[in-house]
C-alpha cells in the first residue's frame, strides 16, 4: 500500500491519505475516483505523470479474478 501511495499523483496523494484503509482495493478506488473528480475540474495538470490507473485497474481486477 505505501509503495502504491507513493507512486501516486500529489494531488490524488493529497485527498487519498486523509482516508483510512484496510485493504489496498479500496485504496486504489478511491485513488482513481480522486483522479476522476481532478480531470472533470480540470485542475490536474501532473508533471512526470503519464498516464491512467484506470488500464492498471482493470489488469489488477483480472489478477483478483484468477
């Protein structure tokens, strides 16, 4: 969970550490729901950031599923 936390935008970083988490499904939910919320207000403008979790998120759904 930290090394994921870690790997995450500042910004969706921000919101989701203000969160409790058992589980790091919930956590990369919420993570992508953060991110969701900053693109429609379009006030992410990440450097360095290249992409999604949302191709991680389904990849990591196909593991859960296995």
């Amino acid at each position: 969970m930290a090394r994921f936390f870690n790997g995450l935008n500042q910004n969706i970083a921000n919101v989701v550490e203000l969160q409790h988490y058992i589980e790091i499904e919930y956590m990369i939910l919420m993570a992508i729901k953060v991110e969701k919320q900053l693109r429609r207000k379009g006030s992410t403008k990440p450097s360095g950031y290249s992409g999604s979790f949302l191709g991680w998120k389904s990849g990591f759904r196909r593991e859960i599923n296995a």
